[in-house]
C-alpha cells in the first residue's frame, strides 16, 4: 500500500484524528507539517480552498475536511472496520461525530448556520465579517 501524506499543524484535534485513524489502520503514512500562520499561503490554499487543516494525499488523490478523510479512510483500507454494519449505529455515529465537530470548533456552527441559511441566488450576508463576531457571546456555555 502506499503511503499517505497528511498535512496538518502538529496537535490540531482534526489531524489527530486522521493520524489516529491511520495508526488503527496500519497505514503507512507521513505527516507534512503545516506551520501556524500558513493556512492563507498560496501553497496551502493550493490544497485546501478554504485555508484548513488536514489534508490528506493518496496514490495523487487529495482530499480535505477531517470527516470525509475519516470515512475515505475507513472505506480503502476495510480492516479494521471503525464504522459499524448497522445502519441505526452508524446514525448514531454520525450524530456523535457531529456533535464532537461542534465541540472542538463551535465557531463552525455559526459559520456554517450563516453561510447555509443563505439562498443560492444572494451572496452569504456577514461571511467577510464571521471572523470577527465573538460566538462565546451567541451560542450556549
């Protein structure tokens, strides 16, 4: 099997899991370190439009957002399986999932309620302005 290249800063959660996911796996891999401050340089937005950690990279295949990574992972490489045969389980691992992606960044939950909430037809009102508005303020303790 060939190796897989994440790129990621060291310690992100997001690639953490990645990294996790290919150890559980038994998959030869490499991380490629993305230093802090370098989401926005023309290399890394070259891998990910929206400036974000991880990216994975397979046999030329690239593929960016932890979650499509995760199941990416779980499909190619089958054994261990991480996903469960049951549809009712995986339902449930898909809540839990989601809600573990609140956690960890909750300033996606506004982001993404902002930007979705909008028609297809009008820009996303306020998306040049999400980073600056505090969410600690908005969403529940």
């Amino acid at each position: 099997m060939s190796e897989f290249i994440v790129h990621s800063i060291p310690g992100s959660p997001f690639g953490r899991a990645v990294l996790a996911t290919l150890e559980e796996k038994g998959a030869p891999y490499r991380l490629s370190p993305v230093a802090p401050g370098t989401l926005r340089s023309p290399e890394h937005l070259a891998r990910h439009p929206f400036g974000r950690i991880p990216v994975m990279e397979h046999d030329g295949f690239s593929l960016y957002e932890s979650q499509a990574i995760l199941r990416y992972l779980d499909r190619v490489l089958p054994d261990p399986a991480l996903t469960p045969s049951d549809p009712q389980r995986v339902a449930h691992m898909d809540q839990v999932l989601k809600k573990a992606l609140v956690i960890e960044d909750p300033d996606s939950l506004f982001r993404n309620n902002l930007v979705e909430s909008q028609s297809k037809d009008e820009p996303p009102a306020f998306s040049d302005k999400v980073e600056d508005v505090p969410t600690s303020d908005i969403l529940p303790q």
